[in-house]
C-alpha cells in the first residue's frame, strides 16, 4: 500500500520553479528573502497566480508540490525533520485532522490571521487556518416540486422521503465530515438513527461523486440529493448544457433556523519542521488578504474564509445562507466514529 502511494506521488508531483525570466528580474531579491516550499492538494490554473503575486510582493520564492492529500502527510511524516515542506495545503477537515494526527502541523499564533478568519475557520491552537468554504446542500428535482417540510439534515431520514434519495458513498470525506458535524450537535445515538433512516430512504445504493448526484436529479433518476455548492456553481456558470441541468434543480440551503448549513474548509498549516517558518507564516497572512482571497475562493468556486468577503457571481447565484459555526476542529474529530456509523448502517 505506501509502495503504491510513494508510486502515485512520485507520478503526480509536480516540482515547480518560476520561469527564468522571473528569476533574472527578482534574482536579488529573492536571494534575499528566501523561499516557501508548499505541499498542496489543490490544482487550480488560479492558484499560480497566487504564488506569483506573492513572489512579486515579497521577493520569497514559491517551490510546489501537488499530490493527494494522504500521500503529502505520509510524505512529510516519512521525511520527518529533513522535510522540506514548510506549508501544507488541503481540503476537508477531516484531511486536516489526519495531518494534526499524525503530527506534522505546528501551532502558529498570529494577529493578522486571527482578525481576519472567523473562529470556526480556526483551529482552536492555530495548528491550521481555513483559507476557503464550501456548503453541503441539498437539491431536488424542481419538476417534481419542493419536496414538502424538507428543511433540514434530520428531515432526509423522514418515511416521507421513502426511494426518493441518491446518495455518493460513504468512503467519501464529504459525507463523513456531515455525519461527523451531526455527532457533535446532536450526539451519536441520534447521528446513527438518522443514517439508518436515510439509507432506508435510498432510491438505489450509492454511487458516483457529487456531480453524478446533481445529473442524476436533474434527469429525474432521483428527486432528492446532497452535494458541495461548488459543483452546483460549476454548473451554473457552464456552458448552455450545464446552466440547463443547473435550472432543472432547486436548492435547500438546511437547518437555517437551527445550526445552520454544514460548512467545509479548504485550508493550510505550518508544517513542524518548516525550515522557512517566517515565510511560511507570512505566506498564510497574505493568502488570507483581500486579493488572495479573491483568486483562493475562485479557484474552486468557494466562499472565502476571510470576514466580510463575497463569493464570484455563480456561487452568490445560490443565494444567502446562515452557516454552522461548529469549529472544523471538531468536525475533523468524529470522522472514525462517523465511518463505523455508516458502516453498521449499511450506507457503502
Ligand atoms: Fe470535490
């Protein structure tokens, strides 16, 4: 099994430096100012803007490694402290959780990054810094109407809703971080009632990822569905087709006069080893700027992290929302516990 990571690493990492002609213009500078090495899962074309723009503003060299999340914290466990890693990026608390588990974040107290990120985007000790968000939503088919008194995450285990649900599986992060957030609110006996009822509401047994879930109720395969809002505004801001599927299906933004909606983060953390440990903060700050916000969030079509800033127009398309305030922290803590519920439940 890690033969088959360290295989897969090695064929997806990609080593990046800035072109000659950057390196001839900012020479001096960035002799001078050093580097930032960066381990990220992300791949967004928006993304090398970024690191441009930082490199442009404070002379530090950006070097990047993309690979799948699991295999950059085993990479940087396995490097141990000649890690040259000084940033990890990711996405999904529950990925940040398994960093923070195995030991490669390190806690960074910074003023900047404590204005600027609400609490719940934080993790409590600073070990990492939400950067971007996502909501868990649901859909349905609007030919085949609202479906009645749907308003919440309890609701999709309602009798009412008996063969109307598509569901992706369980092995995905998604679903485990929403169980995880329904442990901490409503505590495990009830997290396990609900899973239980929601697969005996299943249309057929679950399968595909969440754009497969948005396709297939739009094409009235299923009429009840929960997917990240960044997939329903990739549709939305598509091609003719895509905008088709996107206004075929109506969106519930749930528990808004409860907890609120289920919120994600995409987010970043100071690796322990960090050799560039100023960069690597000064790195974290400006992401959290306007700008670099802007480009961030865009990326993915995600909600910044960052108060007071508004998504692009085919995320703000879905509208306003409250979101649950339940720290990532803790969501990122009862994801064993969600994967056994799922499994007793029979919800693969
Ligand atoms: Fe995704």
């Amino acid at each position: 099994m890690k033969r088959l990571i360290l295989a897969a690493l090695a064929l997806t990492a990609a080593a990046c430096s800035p072109s000659d002609e950057g390196a001839d213009a900012d020479g001096a500078d960035a002799a001078a100012a050093g580097e930032v090495n960066i381990y990220s899962s992300r791949h967004y074309d928006t993304d090398l803007a970024l690191y441009d723009d930082f490199t442009k503003a404070t002379g530090i060299k950006v070097n990047r490694i993309e690979a799948e999340a699991d295999a950059l914290i085993e990479r940087i466990a396995s490097e141990g402290e000649f890690s040259p890693a000084d940033i990890l990026i990711t996405v999904d608390a529950g990925r940040l959780w398994r960093a923070e588990e195995a030991g490669v974040l390190s806690p960074v107290d910074s003023a900047i990054l404590t204005e600027r990120l609400p609490a719940h985007l934080r993790h409590p000790e600073g070990l990492w810094f939400g950067l971007s968000t996502r909501a868990r939503v649901i859909i349905y088919n609007k030919e085949a109407g609202a479906p009645a008194g749907l308003e919440t995450y309890a609701d999709l285990a309602d009798p009412a809703y008996r063969g109307d649900i598509c569901m992706r599986s369980s092995s995905n992060i998604y679903n485990i971080s929403l169980l995880s957030s329904i442990i901490a609110h409503r505590g495990a006996d009830a997290a396990e009632a609900w899973t239980k009822g929601v697969v005996a509401n299943f249309a057929r047994d679950p399968q595909g990822n969440d754009t497969s879930q948005i396709e297939a109720v739009a094409a009235g395969e299923c009429r009840i569905s929960l997917v990240n809002t960044y997939y329903l505004a990739r549709f939305a801001g598509g091609d003719a087709d895509q905008q088709a599927i996107f206004d075929s299906i109506g969106v519930i933004f749930p528990d808004q006069s409860g907890t609120g909606t289920h919120v994600n983060i995409s987010g970043a953390g100071v690796v322990k080893q960090a050799p560039n440990r100023a960069n690597a903060i000064a790195f974290l700050e400006y992401l959290t700027s306007e700008s670099a916000q802007r480009y961030f969030a865009d990326g993915n079509n995600e909600y910044p992290a960052a108060t007071g800033l508004a998504a692009n127009s085919a995320v703000e398309r879905l509208g306003p929302f409250k979101s649950d305030t339940l720290n990532a922290a803790e969501i990122g803590r009862g994801q064993r516990e969600a994967v056994e519920i799922f499994d007793r439940a029979g919800w693969n």
